[in-house]
C-alpha cells in the first residue's frame, strides 16, 4: 500500500457529515429545507444511508464541530490500475484504536465525482448560476483547433479553446455560436458551459490538482471533492468507532471488483474501437 496523500481537510460544524455524488448538488439546492430533514432522520440513530432523486448517499452524524478532520486518499501500488484511488478516508479521531468497523451503506455516483461536506452547509451550495456573474466556455476534441480558428476562440493549453471570464450572457452567445459551428459542419469535438458556481469552482480545483481533489469554503464550513478516478459506480463506505461506539475514521473503498470489471470492460471497449 502506498503512503496515505493528504487531499484537504472538511469541516462539520452541524456535526453531520455528508457524502454523495458532487453532481445531486443541484438537486438538493431545489428543496434543501426537505433533503436536510430527510437527512436528519436517517441520522437519527446512527450513521446511515439517505437518497436523493433515489441515489444513495451516507452520512455520519456526531462528529467533532469545532476542528478541521483530514482526508486522506491511497492509491494502488501496481497491477492495471496502479495509481487509481483505493480508498479514501476521513481521520475523525487520529491515533485512536479502532474497536469495531461498521459498514454503514453505499455511495452512488453518477458524475465520476462526489463531494465530503457538512449537511448544513449543503443548503447555501450554488449548483449552475454564477455567483459573481461571469462564465466560461470551452471546448476539445478532434476538430477543435479547427472550429477555433472559425470562431476565433483563443487557445487555453492541453488542446483545449474557449473563453473563461466572460459577463454570463456573452458567454452563453459565444458558445451559442460554437455549437452552431459544430452543427452546421458536423464536426466532432467536446464542449462545456462553465458557470462560476460553487460546482465550477470546485470542479476547476480538481481538475487542476495531481490528486484530482479540491476544497471549498462554504459559510462557516470546508468541503473536499474528490474525482473517483474509476467513473461512476457504487462504492462502499465502512466507519471505525472506539469501544464507546465514537466514530474514529471513515473510508469510501474505491477499488472494489466491479469498479475493476466496469474500468476493465471500459478500456477494452474503447481500444476496440481505436
């Protein structure tokens, strides 16, 4: 097992901790007085479960309020998927021995990402609508040095074109005009709208890191995002607790035998098509 990287630290002043896929975000923004109370009720005896447009999340309640809790990933040591995520753990109470491991559900994820963040700071997340009024557009792929030369879209590094920091409106007219261009001569390339939301601005973190994790300030609470590096799929989580029944650490298990089978299956698949 390779050493443990250090990929930020959350916070859970409400005392709950919440895991689950980055992308129901926008979902839980739409009626998050209900998804907290539902959330509240699972918790009530317990770490446990809870689901949201019927994607299954889990959270741990009683957790320390007043201090940052590490997370912690590690990675695989060899074989075909040496380097991708095995686990990664929250440290609630380090250098206290474990007296029982519970398994306590699963994550679903659906956008290859999920998100660690206190439940109550859930309800001030700002999904697709940007927080300061700016967006960007960008766009990769086979033809898109091509459509940028049409368009006029500037180079932004690693054979990717577009705009970043443009007033909201302009940038939904240029990339308006991009994927008109790609219609219109049926070319194949990647495109995506980034607002500067919450989502966006953690997004840009993770994309941006060796450890394709970031963090962001949320009120008076830290969340951490954490790309799966296996996409999407169902992963389990399992809680140490100390002979009191205290919660110790947490870990997501990443690298279970059908994320292996699904990645494995994806790999073959694509260089079938190649």
């Amino acid at each position: 097992m390779t050493e443990p990287a250090f990929l930020g630290a959350v916070t859970a002043p409400s005392g709950v901790l919440a895991m689950l896929d980055m992308g129901l975000l926008g979902a839980w923004r739409v009626d998050a007085g209900a998804h907290r109370a539902a959330l509240a009720t699972a918790v009530a005896h317990g770490p446990s479960p809870f689901g949201i447009a019927g994607i299954e999340g889990v959270a741990i309640p009683e957790l320390p309020r007043d201090r940052p809790l590490p997370v912690f990933g590690v990675r695989l040591e060899g074989g075909e998927f040496k380097g991708l995520w095995q686990a990664v753990f929250v440290e609630i109470q380090p250098g206290v021995e474990a007296a029982r491991t519970l398994e306590i559900g699963s994550v679903v994820v659906d956008t290859a990402r999920l998100v660690l963040a206190d439940a109550d700071a859930l309800g001030s997340w700002v999904h697709d609508e940007p927080i300061d009024g700016l967006a960007d557009f960008v766009f990769w792929g086979r033809d898109a040095e091509a459509a940028a030369a049409a368009t006029g879209a500037p180079a932004r590094g690693e054979g990717t074109f577009g705009w970043v920091d443009l007033a909201y409106a302009a940038a939904v007219e240029r990339g308006m005009e991009v994927e008109d261009h790609l219609d219109e001569h049926d070319l194949v390339f990647a495109t995506d709208f980034r607002p500067h939301s919450h989502h966006h601005r953690m997004l840009a973190q993770m994309r941006g890191s060796p450890s394709e994790c970031g963090t962001l300030e949320l009120g008076a609470a830290t969340l951490v995002g954490v790309f799966t590096m296996w996409g999407d799929g169902q992963f389990p989580v399992v809680l140490d607790v100390d002979s009191e029944g205290r919660p110790t650490r947490c870990a997501i298990y990443f690298a279970t035998k059908q994320a292996m089978m699904a990645l494995h299956s994806q790999k073959h698949a694509s260089e079938f098509d190649d």
